[in-house]
C-alpha cells in the first residue's frame, strides 16, 4: 500500500480549520503538519500486507500509542477508503499482537528480538517490551469500536478479533485476583526503580476479587505504586460496554454480550466504591488504590488519566465527581502538575520534573468547557514548540526549547484532536 500525499478529505479539513483560526495561524499550520506527520513518517505496509505504526522516535509499536495516533483518522475514513483501510489493516495487526502476548504493551515488526530482551518475563522475539499494561489491552478495541460507529466498517471484526478479545475478558478476569491467580512477573535490572516491578516481579500488592482490575504499570510505561490503577480501570469499562454491543449486534453472540456488560458494569461498582476519596470539601477520584484503604493522589499525562475521563466516555464533562477532579488535578494539589514561565500544566514522573506534556494541555483544552480557555491553550502549543510545529514529550516550564522526544506521533494527534474540538468537529464515541 501507499500511502497518499494528500486526501481530500483531509486537504479540507485544513481548510476548515483554517478559516476558523485564520490562514496565517500558526495553530493551522501546526494542524496541517502534525496530522500529515503522522501519515508520513509512522505508517508501514508489512510484506504480508499488514499495518505497522510506530510510535515515531521508537521503531517499535504501541498497541496504547498506535490507536491513539491513527484516532484522529476516523474522521477521514469514512470518504478515504485508503485511510479507512489503513486502520483495518491496523486493528487486524494489534489483535494478532494481543493474540501473541496479553501482558506485552509493545511489539516488533517481525520476530527479530530487538527490544528488551533481557527483562526477567516470559519475553518473546515478537516483543519489544513486556509491560503489562490495562490501558495496551483497550485502546485497540476502541479503536475498532470507533472505526465501525465513524465510518460503518466491520471488516476488522474477523475470528482472530472474536479470539484476542476472549482473550483480554480471560486475562483480566485473571488480575483481578494478581495475588492468587497471576503468573505475570517482570523484573528489568540496572535501571530507574519505575521500570521494574517490586516483590521480585509480582509488583504491588492489592487486595483481591475486589472488582477492579490489577495493571503492573502506568500508561507512561512506569510502573503503578498501587496496582489498582483507576483511569485504565474506567477505560476497562467503557470498552467492555463496546464489546457488548459488538458481540450483540455484529457476532450475534448473546453470551459474549451479556459476559462484557456484567463485567463492565462490575469494575463501574468497584471504581465507586473503592476510587473515591474524601479531601476537604470535595470527593474525587484517586489515581491509583490497593483496595485496603491506600489511595495515590496524583494524576499523570499519560491517557488515559484523570483529566481525560471525558474523553474516554467514563462521565460526562457536567458529571460532579469529574469537575471535582478535574480542578484537584489541574492544580498545586496534583505533585505532577506545574506552573512555571511559559507553561502551566501536567507532567509525569516519566520525565524530569518542571516538565509539562504537550499532551495534558490539549487534553485539559478537548476536557474544557470554556471556548476561551481552549483558544488560551491551544496558543500556548502553538508557543512554545520550539519553532518546530509539531509536539513534544515534556516540555521545561521555564525554558520550551528544552524538552522531551522531539518525534512524538501521539502527542501531534491528541493536539489535531484539541484543535478540532475547538472547531467543534468531534469523533462519535457511542
């Protein structure tokens, strides 16, 4: 397959956000160039003729990063049979992915053992790295979820889809019990303490049969304090929703259906009554519990996250407990949240501190209500990119020509998507 210079499609949706911006916005130039750096530089048609996307200065691919990247696209799809078959051919890769190892967050092109093979994990040659990660395990079936609600395709909903999806309800049945029922270990030496699990490899200790599902590291790849992390736990739920209503309506499959709502509904009641924490004058969600009673109050840039539970299809914006959180995390309160001169926002333990991602500001935009607050952001992208028009990693608060991976495809498609909702053109997402 090769890939087009220009789409149509594409070419006016330029246009589009060019005249709501201006022409010589710097915001539409930076538009145009991050959602064509995408098509240009991280797509690739494997000699058996599928999709593999990298995720940009790593010559590996994310099943977590791969779908976020590629989210913006299905505003495309529909008009773009290229495009629409790109993300097919995408989705068929990342479930025969998941079909090879549940636990590994990020693949290779082939069996050629590049990546971290030395890890103490049941490491493959397919994998470049065995992270156990909730979120690795959505983003793909939301991707495919949103594929058939965007443009009508079911062509990705095939036998081997049917199968990693049994296999991912199997292997999350399996962590919520870590302690008893898991033979997940990892253990990487000579490292940061983040990039390894504690318990020689068993890693956080949480309480189980609890209803939420046990995840050994963050989004960010880092590894979680408490091992029930809750914004991927939310997202756990939102796509087993999808998965219902995918079994019900395309595999005519009632038992699947009935199995992925139970359990939907099942990690909703344990977020309820295990994620919430009381501060002074408010009730939030936590980032991460163990389910005895220990909360981490924090939230990280990395989606999903606290910020993005909107965007996610958890709660509504208006929803109580999220504006409560929302204004918890976007503030001193959050250890991960900084002000400084340039830039005000959320970074990671991921990346040095005084480091805001390019990402948790065009979240908080996509998240806002207030247009003035999303243009405010969005400028503040658009200055602090280091002359570059694309997006980073972390960002120094003080200094935006100091910053983080300088090829950072996620990051340029979440910016596309805050710059899109401010033009009030929004994926369908149910």
């Amino acid at each position: 397959m090769v890939i087009a210079e220009r789409y149509k499609a594409i070419d006016e949706m330029c246009a589009v956000v060019k005249e709501k911006f201006g022409a010589d916005s710097k915001i539409a130039a930076m538009f145009e160039k991050c959602i064509s750096n995408t098509l240009q530089t991280t797509i690739k048609t494997l000699a058996d003729g599928s999709v593999f996307v990298i995720t940009g200065d790593i010559p590996a691919m994310w099943l977590r990063d791969s779908a976020c990247q590629l989210r913006p696209f299905l505003l495309f799809a529909k008009d773009e049979p290229e495009i629409n078959e790109i993300i097919v051919k995408l989705v068929k890769k990342q479930m025969e992915c998941i079909g090879i190892d549940s636990y590994a967050n990020a693949f290779n092109e082939q069996a050629n053992g590049n990546g971290f093979q030395t890890d103490k994990t049941d490491m493959k040659k397919e994998l470049w790295e065995r992270k156990y990660e909730i979120d690795s395990l959505c983003f793909p079936i939301q991707l495919s979820y949103l594929l058939w609600k965007n443009s009508g395709e079911t062509a990705q909903f095939d036998e081997v889809w049917k199968r990693s999806v049994q296999k991912v309800i199997e292997t999350f049945r399996t962590e919520q019990d870590h302690e008893n029922r898991s033979d997940y270990r990892f253990e990487r030496f000579d490292c940061v303490y983040t990039d390894t699990l504690s318990r020689d490899g068993k890693g956080a200790h949480c309480k189980p049969n609890i209803g939420l599902v046990w995840s050994g590291f963050r989004p960010s790849d880092d590894a979680c304090t408490y091992g029930y992390l809750i914004p991927s736990n939310m997202l756990a739920s939102v796509v087993l929703k999808y998965v219902s209503e995918i079994a019900r309506e395309v595999y005519k499959d009632e038992k699947l259906a009935v199995e992925a709502e139970n359990f939907s509904a099942e990690i909703r009641k344990a977020i309820d009554e295990y994620a919430t924490a009381r501060i002074p004058g408010k009730q939030i969600y936590a980032y991460e519990v163990d389910g005895y009673g220990q909360y981490n109050m924090m939230d990280d840039a990395n989606l999903p996250s606290l910020l993005s539970i909107p965007y996610i299809g958890y709660a509504e914006k208006d929803d109580p407990r999220y504006k409560e959180t929302r204004e918890y995390v976007l503030s001193d309160a959050n250890p991960y949240y900084y002000s400084g001169k340039y830039l005000n926002g959320i970074g990671s333990p991921h990346t040095p501190s005084r480091y805001v991602w390019d990402m948790s500001i065009a979240m908080q935009a996509i998240t806002s209500t207030d247009m003035e607050e999303k243009k405010k952001l969005l400028t503040t992208l658009s200055e602090t990119d280091a002359g570059t028009f694309l997006m980073h990693e972390g960002v120094n608060v003080d200094d935006p020509s100091v910053y983080t991976r300088p090829w950072f495809s996620w990051a340029n498609s979440v910016f596309c998507e805050a710059v899109l909702d401010y033009c009030d053109i929004r994926i369908k997402i149910c």
